[in-house]
C-alpha cells in the first residue's frame, strides 16, 4: 500500500501539487487520471523519488520515504519498478539485456542461469520471448512498452509505476496493454499505480482512481461510481469523451 | 556560482551509494576502449603533424651560425613533452569525448532512462559517470605518451626529409640536456585534463533538460568549458610546477 498526505510541490512560482493526498491499494490497479498539465505525472515522480516534495509525506507499506536517507531510499526503491512513457529502454543493449540489466546490477549474487530464467519468464509474461535478440530500435513503441513492464516485474517488485503506457499505441495494443497491467497485478498482488487520460483504460482496469484537477485531488474512488460524480470538473472530464457520452445517453 | 556549486555536489554524489566494484570494473573497460579506439586516429594525426611543423618552423627561425643544428630536436622535444602533446591532445579530446560524454547523458536524460536507473535504486550519477571519468583518468595519459612519441617522431621525419639537419643531430638534439621531470609533468597534465574534460561533460550531459536542441546545446557548451578549463589548468600547472 502506498500512502501520501499533504504533498506540495512548486516550480519557480508555479505550484504544481496543492495539498495532494491519498491511498493507492495493495492488489489493486490504481488510476490518477486528468486533463494534461494538471500534475499527474508530477505526483508520479514524486512518489517514486525522481522529483522530492516542498512538503508531505510518503509511505510504503509504512515505511517513510521522502526526506529519508539515500541508502534508505534506494532500499525502497528497489521494490519499485516503472513504466515509462517512452519505454526508456537503454539503447545501446539488447531486449534481453535491458530486462537483465536490474539483476545484474542490484543483484550479482544470483547465478547467470536464474538470472536468465527470470528474463525468459518476464519476456514470455509480456509476449516477447521471441524478440529478445532485438534492439531498441529495431521493436515498435507497444513492444517497447512490454520490455518496460518485463524490466520493471523482473525484481519481482512489490509496486509498479506506469506513466500513461497508452500513449502513442493503437486502440488493439492499448487494449493488450492494459489487460498485461492488470493480469499482473492481481498475479503478484502488488500496488500498481497507471497515469492515464485514457477512459477506456479508466473503464477496464480502474479499480481505485484518483481524479486530479490543477494539482489539486478532486476525487477517488471506484470505476463503478464515476459516472455519478457531482463534481464539475471530472464530469467535464469524462462528458470530453465521446464513449461516456454514449454510455450516459445509453443508459 | 550557482553551476560551481553543483557541479562540486554531482562530483560528490558520484562516491556515495555506489554499486560493487566488479560492476563498475566492467564499465571502466568499456569505456577505456570507446575512448581510447575512437581517439587513437585524430590524436597520432594531429600529433604527428604538429611534431613536423615544429620542427620545420624552428629549423626556419635558426639562422644563426652559432646555433648548433641540434637545438631543433631539443626544442620539438621540450616543446611536445611540455606543451604540444598534453594540451593538443587535451583540446582535441575536449572535443571528441567531451561532445561524446554530453550528447550520451544529455540523450538518456531526455529520454528517461537515467530516471529509470534512479527508480531502480541506482545511484545514476555514479553508475554513468564515474566509470567515464576514471576511464578517462586511465586512457588520456597513454594518449598523451603515444602523442608526444608521435610528435617527436613528426619533428625527425619533417626535419630529415627536408634535410633541415641529419637524423644523428636531431637525435643529439633530443638526448641533450634531458629531463626526465618533462614526462612526469606532461603526465600530471593529462590527469588533470583527463578529469576536466570528463567531468565537465558529464555535468552538462546529466543536467540537460528539453529536447534534441538542448542535447546539441549541452555537447556545444561542454566543448567550450571542457576546452576554456584545459587552458587555466595549463597555464595554472605550469606557474605551480614549473615557475616554483
């Protein structure tokens, strides 16, 4: 479970996070959806330690995170894994060795024979097994996104971060992606937090969302009571798409 | 002030939380060889070729009977071991590696895949930039022997085929009031240049933020830095050791 309250975050003068709280469960597929610019990814990467809040405080299991100390950080961090918009594979290694590179370097103990069963069942996991040979540059932008979640499980982390893992795909590999999402983190009951303004993501695997509005969270709760909000700017948020529209005139 | 100040701090951060040394071992090897490979042409051309314009132009500029012929090996010798080949060699290299050094980080920060390494617990200054640096540390002094060997063998071969003096007057010349302090100094340079030029790359690559644009500006700047750096530290080296 990760819990944050009262996280604050400015640039120069522009306040990006206003008194941003919440919960993010365990076993669940946990949304922050929101128009662009209005501070998701901000909060994303304030959660996992690339950017440190003006104030707040973040927990993982309990466990305190900003502020803390670096060993103490990483010790956390190396339960995280994340998906990054663009992939952020590194280029100049192969598919293989991309899922390869966190057990290598965070885990020289293990022998090159598990080492290399672990990558073989991460690529199978994401439909990749017979891709490993290829390049970065040589695999399209979804292929480039299941290497990200294959290199983010193999630590077998206990949270998943994934910056809009939609953006860029078609609607078909969209689709596959969000079902991987969700397939793994019921599989290894971890806490995986999606950025997105994707509703179709947001009505297949949103099981806890948080919705954002000018840094500010506006809004949480289940997929299942979205559609009744009264409150005015996720109601714009949602009537934007046309697939709500015509659930809403459905129904 | 402000870039000082963080820069010292990055040059901080690269020793603390580091990985094991086997990892690190591993990377330093790559990187020796990137640089060393990729330099090894432009530095024996460039050496070479200023050797033998040394020692043709002095062999211009002595027309004085009472100077003997030697003196233009002394001179191509004293000129390549303490000017010529460590700092050539460092401004060629500020711009090859040092354009290198920032386009790699500067592309992997724009690309997220230095946040990726902090997300996974990796000290990313370290684990990208300290292998360059002591790389560096351990490549830029062989180039600087292999340059100034080249440069001395440009002033024979110049001097000789335009018959400017014998090749037993130019290898008089270059015996002749030798001092072995020569190597050793033009060895400290090349550290000193080695870390400049490394470091100060590193720090324009891994703070590069927006686009292509700014990868091409930071490779720019830390060329002009690294290259502005290697000329203080030179003359600063030389009032230091050599003036004392």
């Amino acid at each position: 479970m990760i819990e944050f309250s009262h996280l604050n975050k400015t640039f120069g003068d522009k306040q990006v996070l206003t008194d941003v709280s919440g919960v993010f469960e365990r076993g669940k597929t946990n949304l922050i959806i929101g128009t662009s610019g209005t501070g998701k990814s901000v909060l994303l990467k304030c959660l996992v330690g690339i950017f440190e809040p003006d104030s707040g405080k973040v927990l993982y299991d309990g466990r305190k995170f900003n502020g803390e100390s670096n060993d103490k950080q990483q010790e956390i961090r190396r339960d995280i894994g994340m998906l990054f918009q663009g992939g952020a594979l590194f280029d100049s290694k192969s598919v293989e060795s991309n899922v390869m590179f966190p057990l290598n370097v965070l885990a020289p103990k293990m022998s090159k024979s598990e080492k290399l069963d672990r990558v073989d069942y991460c690529l199978r996991r994401v439909g990749l097994e017979k891709s490993k040979k290829l390049m970065p540059s040589e695999i399209s932008g979804g292929m480039a996104k299941r290497v990200g979640i294959a290199r983010a499980i193999v630590m077998q982390s206990k949270y998943l971060y994934c910056d809009e893992p939609n953006s860029g795909l078609d609607p078909q590999t969209s689709h596959r992606i969000d079902e991987l999402i969700k397939d793994i983190t019921h599989e290894y009951n971890i806490t995986t937090v999606v950025v997105t303004h994707d509703m179709n993501s947001v009505l297949e695997i949103g099981e806890n969302i948080m919705y954002m509005f000018e840094g500010e969270n506006v809004w949480q709760g289940h997929k299942d009571n979205i559609l009744q909000t009264t409150v005015k700017p996720l109601q714009d948020f949602l009537f934007a798409n046309k697939l709500i529209r015509d659930m809403h005139k459905f129904s | 002030m402000k870039e000082l100040g963080k820069y010292l701090l990055l040059m901080g951060k690269l020793f603390v939380n580091r990985e094991k040394f086997s990892i690190y071992a591993k990377l330093i090897i790559d990187e020796a060889i990137v640089i060393g490979t990729d330099s090894l042409l432009i530095v024996a051309i460039v050496s070479s070729f200023i050797g033998a314009v040394t020692a043709v132009q002095t062999a211009h500029n002595l027309y004085s009977p009472i100077i003997p012929l030697e003196t233009i090996g002394s001179i191509v010798r004293d000129m390549t071991l303490l000017e010529l080949a460590p700092t050539f060699t460092g401004v060629v290299l500020a711009g090859k590696i040092g354009s290198n050094i920032a386009g790699h980080l500067g592309s992997m920060r724009i690309t997220e895949q230095i946040d990726a390494l902090e997300v996974m617990g990796i000290n990313s200054a370290s684990y990208l930039i300290l292998p360059k640096i002591v790389a560096s540390l351990i490549v830029f002094p062989m180039l600087v022997t292999l340059s100034a060997f080249l440069g001395i063998f440009g002033g024979y071969v110049a001097g000789v085929l335009t018959h400017a003096l014998t090749p037993e007057q130019y290898i008089a010349g270059i015996r002749d009031n030798f001092h072995g302090f020569d190597i050793f100094f033009a060895l400290i340079k090349a550290f000193v240049f080695a870390f400049l030029i490394s470091s100060i790359s590193a720090f324009q690559g891994y703070y590069t933020r927006g686009g292509a644009l700014e990868i091409g500006k930071a490779s720019t700047v830390a060329v002009t830095h690294s290259c502005i750096a290697v000329l203080i530290a030179d003359y600063l080296l030389a009032q230091l050791i050599l003036a004392s």
